[in-house]
C-alpha cells in the first residue's frame, strides 16, 4: 500500500494546493490564458488523435490484410518512429522548413522570389506541432489495431465483398468496426501523451496547459496558479484514464490462431499506392529526420566526447538506472499482491499503479513540490531555531524526488510488461511452491523472478528509456546543474541553437532505438508473415 499511496499522494496535493490558492487567481486565469490554453490543448488533441488514427489503421489493414512490395519490411519499420521523441522531430523539422532552411531556400533560390513574395506553411504553429505529434505517435495506434485486425481476420472484410460491397464500403462498414476498441484505446493512448507533452508546444510557442504549469511556477512564481492549471489538466487526463479503461473493459475479439483468408495480393498502381502509403509514415517520421539531425549534428560545435557531454550522460543514465530499478520493484511488489492475495484492495493498489500514466509529468511534479517543499522548509525552520543549522533543501535538493516522480509517471508500463509475464506461471507453481515451504517472497525470488526474466528485463528497458526522454518533470525536479540529454536538448533549441540541439537528440533516439528494436524483433518471431498477434 506504500506504493499505491506515494502514487496517489501528488494527485491528492494537486488537488488540496488548488484549492487552498486563491479563488483571484482562478478568476484571473479564466480571464487571460485558460481560454487559449483549454483551446490549443483540445485542438491539439483532435487533430492529433484524428491524423493518428488514420495513419495507424490505415497502415495497420494493409500490412495485415494485402500483399504488397515491400510489405514484410514495412511492417516492422512502421514502429521505428516511436524511437523519436515528438519534440526531437519538432527540431529537425523546423531546421529544415523554418525560413532559413534548406527547403525554403532552394523554392527562393529556384524561383528567385523575396522573403514577401510567397507563403509557406509555418511550422513553428499549431499546427506543426500537431504534425510531429502525429508522426511520433500513430505506432501507438498501428499496434493495436494491428493486432486486432490479425485477431479479427480477413474473412467479414470477404463477405460484405461477396455481397456486394467495394473495398472501401466494407472496411469502413465491417472490418474497421470490428477492430473499433483497438483503434479507440490506441487514440486514448495518443491523446494521454499530447496533453502530457511540454518540449514540443513550448519550443513552438503554443500555449497549453503543460506550458501554462511551467510559466506559472517557474516564470511567474505564482504556485497557487501551477497547482490550479495542473488540476484542471489531472481532471482531462483521469477522464481520458477511465475512458481507456471502459474502452478496453469492452473490447471482445473472435478466438484464432490464423488469418483465415490469406492476404489479397496486389498488384500495379494499388500495389505501388499501398507500398507509398506505409513508407511514408517511416519516411518522414524516422528516415527525413534521422539524416536531418545528423547533418545538423556534423556542423555543430557539439562533442558527445567532450566532458560536458559524458557529464549529461552520466546523469541521463543514472537517473534512468535508478529509476528503472525502483519502478521494476515497485511494479513486482504490486502484481505480487495482486496475485497472491487477490481482493479488492490488492485490486485498487493496481489500479493506482496504473493511473500515473495517465497524469502528465508537470502535473505529478508539481504534485511532489508542494509537500515535500513544505516538508523541506519547515524540518528547515525547526533546525534553524533550535540548533541554528541550516538544513537546505533535504528532499526536493535531491534526485530522489526525481526518482518517485518517475516511478509514479512509468509504473504502468512496467506493470503491464511484469504482469504479461506472470500470466505464463500458473497458480499450480505457486502453490507447489508454498507447499514446499517457500514463504510469499521466496516464491517471488526462486519462483517467479528466475522464470521471468525477460519479461522483468524488458519493463526495466522501457522505463529506462522513458525515463531518458521525460521532459517536464526532469526540468521541475532536477537538482541545480544537474542536467540530462533532455534538458540539454530543450536548452539549446530554447536558444535557437538547433544544430548544437541535434547531438543529444541523436543520442536520445539511439536510446529510444533499443526497446524498438527488440519491439520489432518480437514481431518478426510473432508471425510478420503469418498472423500472429503481438
């Protein structure tokens, strides 16, 4: 229960520090920013939860229901964007489409037009961040709709074709309906991450609730206003929470084991047509902005041998260590309860393992400011005047704050990665187990954890990754002059110095490239070519 309560304490602190600002504040905000900010964050949500949507299921029924060059490929590249951050592509992107980019340099050089004499999409706007949004994110739908449609098989889609329907009609009537709480709990997950999402709106100037938290507590140092706006963006992210959940509690898919029908071999223009619509999301969601980055990278004054850089590093890698090795416990410790003493508490306790990831990182960071600072400055104040010594920041100085934020933000996916593994040991393990004198964690240390240690290994991978990539929360938390690959980025972009910021994006993505890599391999051994599911 210790673990279900340190993640329900920075909602709860939320929460109580909202309302014990002062209601002048609320006022003042809806009078100025809160229009604009619940404006772009919902816009950005639509339009990035729509543009993923279609790319992930369109992309999902071609490389599981026809045949096309290139398809055995595509269908494992397809995931390869989800190594970029959305704020790393927001970089390349505006190195190459900005005004002094090479794209809009050539269309001047070419035309001989002036900086007046033509338009061109601004990229640096809201709608450009919903572009790399949406290029960073749809593999979160591809996934599961993939795996639906693998589920759900070819032979419907084959009917409503027997009865006269055209290919469109009965994928939008009969194939797309079917896999419906997949394509709909992937879409929850994209929107989850746009509203958490701080390094890309702030670098394009748009004003949502995740950069209103940061100005309020950094730039305005008006916490009562963090603590409001981050509330109001906890209530988006819990509905969205227990959407998800009412989503997925529904979803049923027919039991097999094959795609029945085989895939409907294509040919000519709606080959090449398919093999254009796959490679294009890998195109420009990987392949345009890997090589746009390491162009950058090589004309930069950046060393990623240089003692700075080994330092950021350094920190990236510790910080993402510890925090791998925390989540991985907390996550044992709640599947274990769950598992061997189901009830609805151990129930609960999952569940509220599981809400972090749905509560943005500048909300949870907040969330730990507030007791732990008050905490920090009253044990402060005590020793000051009886023992005149100064204890300075004990907790929120430390990266251990840090280190819970992450735990509370990442905790479901090592759930989610602990539990698909214990779903392999029966009950009967367990039990013979115990009859042989094992107590509860000696079960889960010669029983459970041998058995499961790839599935242990891979949540510790994805938190550590994730970890590497947290922006909002690592800026909030981080001690002074304790900087990770991320803030660097966020830090050199912030100064316009974009080439400078490609070295540690490249570095950030090559991490982002290892659970990719084995996400991919996993789908080759799955059945690429014949139909397993994920």
């Amino acid at each position: 229960m210790i673990v279900a309560g340190a993640c329900l304490l920075p909602m709860v602190a939320v929460v109580i520090a909202a309302f014990l600002g002062d209601l002048e504040t609320v006022a003042q905000l809806a009078r100025t920013v809160l229009p604009r900010y619940v404006g772009a964050t919902l816009a950005l949500v639509a339009l990035v939860g729509l543009g993923a949507a279609m790319i992930g299921t369109g992309a999902a029924w071609l490389v599981v229901a026809c045949d096309f060059p290139g398809r055995r490929w595509l269908e494992v590249a397809l995931v390869i964007p989800l190594a970029f951050p959305a704020y790393v592509l927001a970089y390349a992107y505006t190195h190459v489409l900005d005004f002094p980019g090479p794209v809009q340099t050539l269309l001047r050089d070419l035309t001989g037009w002036g900086p007046r004499d033509y338009w061109f999409p601004e990229i640096r706007s809201l709608g450009g961040a919903a572009f790399v949004m949406t290029l960073a994110l749809y593999p979160y739908v591809y996934l599961l709709a993939r795996a639906a449609f693998q589920l759900t098989g070819r032979g419907p889609f084959e009917v409503a074709r027997s009865l006269g329907s055209g290919p469109w009609a009965a994928f939008v009537r009969v194939s797309a309906p079917m896999a419906r709480p997949a394509i709909f709990a992937g879409t929850l997950l994209v929107a989850m991450e746009v509203i958490a999402d701080y390094g890309t709106v702030a670098f394009f100037g748009v004003q949502t609730f995740a950069t209103g938290i940061y100005t309020s507590w950094f730039v305005l140092a008006d916490r009562a206003a963090a603590a409001q706006l981050a509330l109001g963006l906890l209530a988006f992210a819990l509905f969205l929470a227990l959407l998800d959940r009412w989503t997925r509690a529904g979803a049923r898919y027919a039991p097999r084991t094959r795609f029945e029908s085989g895939r409907a071999g294509l040919s000519g223009w709606s080959a090449a047509a398919a093999s254009l619509a796959c490679a294009l999301p890998v195109l420009f969601g990987a392949a345009l902005p890997a090589l746009a980055l390491a162009v950058m990278a090589t004309g930069s004054e950046q060393s990623v041998l240089s003692g700075r850089y080994l330092g950021f590093l350094t920190n990236t890698v510790t910080l993402a260590g510890i925090a791998a090795v925390v989540t991985v416990l907390a996550a044992v410790v709640l599947g274990t309860y769950a598992r061997m003493s189901p009830s609805r508490r151990s129930e609960g306790a999952l569940a509220l393992g599981r809400l972090g990831y749905a509560v943005p990182g500048g909300v949870i960071a907040v969330g730990l400011l507030v007791p732990f600072g008050a905490f920090d400055n009253a044990v402060d104040a005590f020793m000051e005047a009886n023992f005149g010594i100064d204890t300075g920041l004990l907790i929120t100085g430390s990266i251990w704050l840090l280190v819970g934020a992450y735990m509370v933000r990442f905790l479901a996916a090592a759930i989610g990665a602990y539990e698909s593994g214990l779903s392999t040991v029966t009950h009967n393990v367990d039990a013979a187990a115990r009859v042989l004198g094992a107590g509860l964690w000696g079960t889960v240390a010669r029983v459970h954890l041998p058995v499961l240690r790839p599935a242990v290994g891979t949540a510790a991978l994805i938190v550590f990754v994730d970890v590497s990539k947290e922006l909002p929360a690592t800026l909030i938390l981080r001690p002074f002059n304790f900087d990770t690959l991320a803030v660097q980025a966020h830090r050199l972009a912030s100064d316009e110095r974009l080439s400078g910021a490609a070295v540690p994006s490249l570095m950030l993505a090559a991490l982002g490239l290892i659970p990719v890599i084995l996400l991919m391999r996993r789908m080759r051994r799955s059945g690429v070519g014949g139909g397993g599911g994920l």
